[in-house]
C-alpha cells in the first residue's frame, strides 16, 4: 500500500477503492495508526470510535464489491467536530456542561456521510460551543497546529484543522460562524469551505448563532471539498433555513481571460499588524491570475469596522439566547472565555440588535449589488498574520487586536460562499492562506476556482518528520 495515501486527493482514494486496489478496511487502518502515532502530540481528535469505523469500513467494501452504485465518498473516512450530533454518542461541545449529553439522533450531515458510505473515525476537538478558546480548563486539552505545537489552529474547528492537515482524516467536518472552518484551514495550511448560507443543514448541530452558523468541510483539496458537498448538501425539511434549488458540483475548466477579479489589497496594507510575507504571497497569486488573462482590479472594500460590528452584536445576542438559561443554572461550569464572551450578550438592547439587522441587510446588499455585478470573483485575506503562539493569549477574553486578526466575518454576515486556500509559508514555516469568494450560490465556481490556483500556488503539506521532531522534543 502506497506509504502517503494522506497525502492523496479524495477522487484517487475512490478510485482504488473502486478498483479493489485497496480497501476500506486496509484504508481505515491507515488513517487509525497515523491518530494513534500523532494525535497524542496534537490534540485534534478527543474521541475515536474504532469499532464503529471497521464496522463502517466493512460495510463499504461490501457495497464496493456487490457492483452496486457507489458515491463519492464511499469508503473514505471522516470525522465530526464534536458539536455535530452522533445517535448514542457523547457530543460533548468541549464543555463541563455537555460531558453527560448523548444524542438521540444524528445531525442531518452525519447522517447523509453515513448513508454515502463514508467511513465515521470520530470526533474532533472544538472550542467550548465553538466559542471559547484555546482554553486549557476545559474537559479536554486544546488541538495543536501541527506545524508548531506551540501555535494557535485558529478558531473553534481547531481539531478539524490540525487533523487533516496532520492527515490523520482525509474530511472533516466544521462549523463556520465568524470564520471557524476558514480560520483553522487557513493557520493550519489546508482547504476551509464555508458554503452559501443555506446550502447545507445545521440540523443537529449544537447552535451559536442562528443568522451565521455554517456548516462545511476542511480537505486538502478544492475538489475534494466538491465531493463532500454533493454528499451533504441540500434541503432538509428539519432545517428550514436550508433551500430548495438544483445543486451541480461538477467540475468545470476556469477560462481566467477576460475574467473580473476585485481585489482589496488595502486591507493588507492599511493595517499595521499584517505579515509582510502575507502581501507579498497574496501578491505573487495575483501575478499568477493576471499572467493568466484575468482582469483584477484594486478595490476599496466597504468598511470592514461595519462587517465586523454587526456580526458581533447578532453573534452576542443569540449565542446569550442559546445558553440564557444554562448560564443561570450551572455558570460556574462554563469555562472563563465561553464566559466572558457569551454574557455580554445580555447587555444587548432590542433596538440594537435591529439596528444590526438592518446593517445586515444594507452590507449584504452592496457586496452582492454593488460589487459583484462588477466582478464574478473577490480574492481577501483570511487573517493577516501566521498562527499566533499560545503564549500570546491572556487569561481574559478578548485577546489584543493583533493575535488573532481574522478578516472572515463579512461573509457570515452576507451568506457568500467563501473559501480558504493555502498559499504557502513564512520563513518561520507557518501557513499563510487568503480566501475567494464568490457570488450566492456560485459555491461550485468558487470550488473551481480554487482547484486551477491550486496548481499554481502549490502548498506543501506538513511532514512527519516535522511532527516526530516536535514530539521527540516535547518527550526530552
């Protein structure tokens, strides 16, 4: 068996899985051997469900072999961030307060993986309900960034982040609700795909905020999330945010001659906290895309204060609805930083939460209106700096403005599909990734866009080497 099948896309693991080359079982074991050899170091699974994943494998290569219909992930392993629920299993939300919770049923999207043949590992550390973190009081200990253990993973899909890039799972699935799927791909150097709202179903997915959760996959490849979608995506009568369109995910040539690209370099360069090699690799992608005859244009972006303020307040005032009554039953379990960013949320007036609906609807209107009548595509960073040290966080929530400067709560706000790309290292050897984003429901030329810069921007994956360093390190 090939020595590296994680670093192979999705659509060659099926095809040997198709072709009997190799099976799910002998796959499955793969990817268990590398969690047991690395995970300990990384923190990104708290859960692996073995007899659930042989029993999943071995039902894969049965259907394989009948001859019978098989889907894109049939056979292919996948874990869950552990606020998606799993019937009978713990979704624990990372939280004191979930450690007893078992779910009655699965979430719409684990369900829908189970039946596509998908092969189930497990669960994946978050923050507490996707909130909190890193925090080190919480049931279990932070996910790591598998470049440098001593570094952030970037939002609360942190172990969906470290556990593909360290490829101990070919998918995982996140939750995005200020930018927790994009943040994590982005500091972890691996593919992040917040979808068009709507476009995939948050039923059974522990909530944050209801205006602004999505819900998508982290791979190593564009294509590979392309995969994912035509599995989970859709409407779902127990999610009625979800909609009733046709869905195509196939793949399409990207002709870039002629093509309007929009291009907001001055959010790198207005602020003083952004990594010089972050412009200077972000401007090499343009090269590329301008070499290739595609017209992009400089832009002023409209005032990401605004995105950024009114994301908060909806995000504050319902995440403080979700947990209200829990907050006065049991506070004292709650973690420090779940805390102090869930509370203020009580503070929140009426009037003021309005007045950010209303800003929702206006900001959600120029980016559509406006700018992409103009343009078809919007290149934007993902955060302005690599993954912050751990030590940079304080015991107090927030954090100063210059550890975690993320630039991806626009597009919960407006529903756009946005996607982040790796773009390659720092001298330090730490991602960097920006994110394209497309128009309402233009999720597959997104997706097609990021598979042909893909092929330019070549980012390399993470070495065992790497992670057996820093674990022999951590073990002198």
């Amino acid at each position: 068996m090939n020595n590296a099948l994680h670093l192979l896309s999705l659509a060659e693991l099926a095809r040997r899985l198709q072709q009997k080359t190799m099976t799910s079982v002998a796959l499955t074991a793969y990817f268990l051997a590398r969690i047991d050899r690395f995970n300990p170091g990384l923190n990104a699974f708290i859960h692996v469900d073995r007899a659930r994943a042989y029993r999943d494998a071995q039902r894969a290569d049965a259907w394989l072999a009948s001859g019978a219909p098989v889907g894109p992930l049939t056979g292919i392993p996948y874990a869950l961030k552990d606020i998606f629920d799993v019937e009978g299993e713990a979704t624990t939300c990372h939280s004191h307060v979930m450690l007893q919770h078992r779910a009655a049923r699965s979430s719409t999207v684990a369900a829908r993986l189970a039946a596509a043949g998908g092969v189930y590992l497990g669960k994946l550390a978050t923050h507490e309900f996707a909130l909190g973190g890193p925090s080190h009081e919480l049931p279990f200990p932070p996910a790591r960034n598998p470049w440098n253990r001593a570094h952030f993973t970037g939002a609360s899909s942190s172990g969906a982040g470290a556990a593909v890039a360290a490829g101990l799972v070919p998918v995982a699935l996140g939750s995005d609700t200020s930018g927790s799927i994009r943040g994590p791909a982005c500091l972890c150097g691996v593919v992040g795909f917040k979808p068009t709202y709507g476009l995939v179903s948050r039923a059974g997915v522990f909530p944050l905020s209801w205006t602004l959760d999505h819900c998508g996959p982290l791979t190593r490849f564009s294509d590979d999330t392309r995969r994912v979608l035509q599995v989970i995506a859709g409407h779902d009568p127990a999610d009625p945010t979800t909609v009733r369109r046709a869905l195509d995910f196939t793949p399409r040539a990207v002709t870039w001659s002629g093509r309007r690209i929009a291009w907001p370099r001055h959010l790198l360069t207005d602020n003083p906290h952004t990594d010089p090699a972050l412009i200077a690799s972000m401007d090499r992608a343009v090269g590329f895309l301008r070499d290739a005859g595609a017209q992009v244009d400089e832009v002023r972006f409209k005032d990401f204060a605004l995105f950024n303020a009114c994301g908060r307040v909806i995000m504050a005032a319902e995440s403080f609805a979700v947990h209200q009554h829990t907050l006065r039953e049991r506070g004292a379990e709650y973690g420090r930083f779940t805390f102090q960013r869930i509370f203020p949320g009580a503070t929140i007036t009426a009037a003021e939460l309005l007045d950010a609906f209303r800003l929702r609807t206006e900001l959600t209107g120029w980016l559509n209106a406006e700018l992409f009548s103009h343009y078809s595509l919007l290149l934007f960073p993902g955060t302005l700096r690599a993954a912050p040290h751990f030590d940079e966080f304080s015991q107090d929530w927030p954090p100063a403005s210059h550890v975690i400067p993320t630039q991806t709560i626009p597009f919960n706000v407006t529903g756009n599909p946005a996607l982040s790309l790796p773009l390659g290292l720092t001298a330090d050897g730490l991602p960097l990734g920006m994110q394209l984003v497309g128009r309402l429901f233009d999720d597959n030329g997104v997706l097609d866009a990021g598979a042909a810069m893909e092929n330019w921007l070549a980012m390399p994956a993470v070495s065992d080497e790497i992670m057996l360093r820093q674990q022999a390190d951590s073990a002198a």
